[in-house]
C-alpha cells in the first residue's frame, strides 16, 4: 500500500487550485458515441469513474515519488501575485460579496456587546439553517463579566439600509457556565484575572463524528486561566436532536481541562486536530511548538502528559511575518496567535477520492500588532499534514474580507463546512466513487509486475519467459501510453486491460477514514469564517476552500 507523509520543500510562492486540469477528464455528461448503458445519479458512466479513479490513483504515485508534492498540485491563478500579496476574499453569503454583519438582538431589545461568534449550520429540513453562539461582556467598573448566548438564525435585513445580516429568529439565551476564582497568587500580570470572570474565546466546532464541541477560556485548577473542553449538548439540551446527532456519545460531560505537561499564567486559543485515525490533538502554541494528546484529558496528574511535540520552532514561512518596526512607526510589538479550530481538505474537487497525500488540516492563525493606541490583526491559513505530528508545510497570505479595513479589529474566531446550505453535490459515496476494488486490483498486479520482474534475473524465469506466450495480456504493454496520463476510455482499457471487467458499482466495507460530513470537504465546497470585530460586534463570511487556499506558499 502507499504510504507517504509530506518532507521537506523548497518551493515557494506556489498556490492550491483544482487539481490539475489538463491531467483529469472533465466530469460532464457522456458523450453521445459512448458504448456505455450504466451511469451513477450525476451522469458518469462506470466508464468515466473507471477512468478517473485510475487518473487519480496514477497521480497519487506521483506525489509519494515526489519530493515537493506540493508543487505537483499548486497553482497560482493571479499573474500579480507576489510574496507580499494580500487575497481579497469576497463572500458568498450576498449579493454585494462583503463581510455580513451577525446580530444577537431579539425583537430590537438593546443587549450588550456580543462578539467573538460561533456559527454551526443544522441539517438540512431545520426550522432555521444556522446555530449561533457569542461571547457577551459586561461592564463593572472597568472589570468585565463574560457570558455565553446563543439562538437559531437566518438571514433577515439590517436596519435603515437593508443590508443582509444574520440574525436570532429565536429568543437569545444564555449558557448557565460553572464559574469559579483562580488560585491565590497565579494571576501576576493582571490580578483582577483571579476574579470569577466567566467563560472567555469560546470555539465551537464539529469533531470528525460530528460531535458539537466547544474550547473555552476561564479560571485555571492551577494557572490564571486555562483551557476546557465540552460537549455543547451538555449545556443546551436540544442542541442533539437539532443537529441529529443525539445517538452520538458524549464522551465530554463537563468542563475538561486539556491537557499540557505545564501551563503558562494564560493559556489561549489552543484547537484540537484530528488525524486519518481519528485520534485527537490539541495544540498549545505555534511559535514553539506544543502539542498533546486528547485522550490525555483522563491522565490523573499533569505531569505524566507526554508532549508529541515540543519546542519545535515555526518554519521560517510563518515566523518571519513577525517584523521590527521603526520606534515611529509607534508599535510596541506583534505577535504570532492561534485563532480558529482546524478542518480537513482534500486539495482536488469532488468526487476525487481522499488520501493522505492530496489532504491536509488548516488552521487560521493570526499576528497581532500592538502599538499605543490599537490593536490590529493580520491573518493566514496553515496548512498541515493529516497524520500526525501534523507538519506544517504551507501558509497563505494575508487575508482580507471584502467589505471591512485596517480601521476594524477583525479576528477570525472559528471555521466550519456548510455543507447542509452551500454544497452542490452529493454526500461522499465510497461504493461509487472511491475505486477501492480498482486500486486494490492495480497495487496487487503490480506487485506481481515486481515479483516477475525478479524471477526473470533467475535461469528458471528466463526460460519461463522465452517460453510463455507473447499474446499474455499485461498492463502497461503500450510504451507510448506507460507514462502518459489518461484522456479516454480508450487509453485506460488498453493501458490497464486487466481493470476492464472490474464493476465499479459494488457493496464495500472499506470506509474511507479521511471523509466525513463534518470535519472533511474538497476544494469546491464552501466553509464558514466566523469573526470578531472590535471586541463589539460579529460578522461571517462564505468562502470556497479554493479561494482560501489560493497562491499558497510552501515551507520549506
């Protein structure tokens, strides 16, 4: 079987688009001369998916020979782009293509600042299409008390202009949110800290299995303040059975402290990956580079919390956006912040199939500047391997969302498919397209192809050969076609004969592990940016995976 992670680069200033389009047969509509009878619920025929699951499987080889696969599937469709480019993302969420504004009021009653928000899409045939849940502060004295708030939503329009916003169609309510004092002492930078101030940069978030999961900041055990992970469906009792997924178990009952082999004064924006397996991981830091196991939240002391990486420094692709300013230039300082959960990508559009080598994670960190008078944030997209320890081996540029600027605080909090509302296909369907019996039936004749090859070095093989009949039908016996990609039924029949019977249509038990209807989509699927805007307000973005990932730089 192929196995592969990605190594080390040396390309730069590359981008992801479709995988390449010169290499794959377009997925359209038989032609008319086609000889073919059967066709799946889109309009391929068994032929047309025969012959991309081969295209797909040939390019998989190339990127495990490759030592830049990245640079196999990258594609920069600006001709202006440069290293100090930024990428204009426009929305798909509206007619203008800008940044829409998420309100959190109800009936027009006035309500404290809600930001930093969380936006889930239900199932399709929901009463609302969106779950949406924000951070809310208020004033005491100069000292903010932080809660939780969340409503169904959809879109409506905006006061006065009519701009298109989303909005709470059901009364707003509040998290009931255990609270508690830090330890004596542990809050040295700011005191007040040890205050019960309540819940603070909530992530809410899918896992792979579709669990409704939420990260949070609040009082520490044993710091100032920590980190916690729960199930939203302990906290909001019909969240389950609106998101179908009440038969689910919840395996996070309560506020859980992640876990790290030692804690810093304030702990922030930590998020948790998933690998091919399933298995989770949280991420403290991206500067020196910390990260743990999720199962280790069971570990009795923190001490025995084994780091699967610590201390590796950012690649030279992310820690060189940090930059000295001149004094004038009035910034104390900035810094390198996570920001958002993580989600997995294959790097192709659908329906190719999933692996290892043309699937990532992505992440949305950001770099703070700090001068006297603001604060500001710039931000990227990482870009990791999907098995662990989760490489970086990529990053964007900056982002910037159409229809906001320089003048707005803008952090992105959370990312999420929305498959139910934005998706134009069809769920994953691993018995029609993922050529599990093809690829299986190609790897097995090429280890034969490899054992014959031995044979014919010994006496025995070499007069087995002489002997055996030159009309035997082996693949790859047409040398124009051995390293040519695929155009046509044709070309594959005679490059791979040995595949021509195989059915494509057949009941599999094989269960691709990197698809899911959660956690996963393909480039031409659509993802959610949730985003805070001057510690006040809220706002969301649509954005194909396509035009996120667009003009990627590779690390190197």
């Amino acid at each position: 079987m192929l196995v592969f992670a990605f190594i080390t680069f040396t390309i730069t200033g590359l981008s992801y688009s479709n995988l390449i389009r010169s290499e794959y047969v377009a997925f359209a509509q038989p032609p008319s001369n086609s000889s073919s009878t059967s066709s799946s619920d889109n309009g391929l025929t068994d032929e047309q998916i025969k012959v991309s699951v081969i295209q797909q499987y040939e390019l998989n080889k190339r990127l495990v020979a490759s030592d830049s696969p990245l640079d196999i599937l990258a594609v920069c469709s600006n001709p202006l782009h440069t290293n100090e480019s930024a990428v204009v993302l426009v929305s798909e969420n509206g007619p203008e293509g800008t940044l829409a504004r998420i309100e959190f009021e109800w009936f027009g009653l006035n309500t404290p600042a809600q930001y930093n928000p969380n936006i889930l899409p239900y199932p399709p045939g929901a009463a609302h299409p969106y779950f949406g849940l924000a951070r809310q502060s208020l004033g005491n004295g100069g000292i903010k008390h932080h809660e939780l708030v969340y409503c169904d939503m959809n879109w409506g329009l905006s006061k006065g202009i009519g701009r298109r916003i989303l909005k709470c169609m059901t009364e707003t309510q509040k998290i009931k949110f255990p609270e508690w004092r830090s330890p004596n002492g542990t809050c040295l930078w700011l005191p007040y800290l040890e205050g019960a101030n309540g819940p603070s940069d909530p992530r809410v978030f899918f896992s792979p299995m579709g669990e409704p999961l939420m990260i949070v900041g609040t009082n520490g055990i044993r710091n100032c303040l920590s980190q916690y992970i729960i199930d939203l469906r302990m906290m909001i009792p019909d969240l389950g059975e609106k998101m179908k997924v009440g038969h689910l178990p919840i395996r996070f009952r309560e506020l859980t402290e992640l876990p790290r082999d030692y804690y810093h004064e304030v702990e922030k924006n930590w998020f948790v990956m998933y690998d091919d397996k399933g298995m989770g991981f949280v991420q403290h830091d991206i500067e020196n580079r910390s990260m743990s196991a999720l199962a280790d939240v069971d570990r009795v002391t923190v001490a025995h919390v084994e780091n699967l990486v610590k201390g590796e420094t950012a690649p030279n692709c992310i820690a060189t956006l940090k930059k000295e300013y001149e004094e004038i230039n009035d910034q104390i300082r900035n810094d390198i912040h996570q920001g958002t959960n993580t989600l997995r990508v294959t790097l192709c559009e659908f329906p190719c199939i999933p692996t290892i080598h043309n699937t990532v994670l992505i992440e949305l960190f950001q770099i703070k500047y700090h001068s006297y008078l603001e604060v500001f944030y710039r931000r990227y997209v990482m870009v990791m391997n999907a098995t662990a320890p989760f490489q970086i081996i990529g990053r964007t540029n900056n982002l910037i969302y159409a229809g906001s600027d320089e003048k707005m605080m803008i952090f992105t909090v959370s990312m999420v498919w929305d498959h139910a509302n934005f998706r134009r296909h069809e769920p994953w369907n691993e018995a029609k397209y993922g050529g599990r019996t093809i690829w299986d039936a190609m790897e097995d004749q090429e280890v034969d192809e490899y054992e014959n090859s031995i044979k014919d070095f010994t006496e025995d093989g070499l007069e087995s050969s002489e002997s055996s009949d030159s009309g035997s039908s082996a693949p790859l016996d047409m040398p124009e076609l051995k390293d040519q990609p695929l155009t046509s039924e044709m070309e594959a029949a005679a490059k791979y004969p040995f595949l021509y019977n195989i059915p494509i249509h057949r009941n599999s038990t094989y269960k691709n592990p990197l698809a899911n209807e959660y956690y996963h989509g393909w480039l031409d699927d659509t993802i959610i940016l949730n985003i805070g805007i001057n510690d006040l307000d809220s706002g969301i973005v649509h954005v194909k995976a396509r035009d996120l990932l667009a003009c990627m730089t590779v690390c190197k």
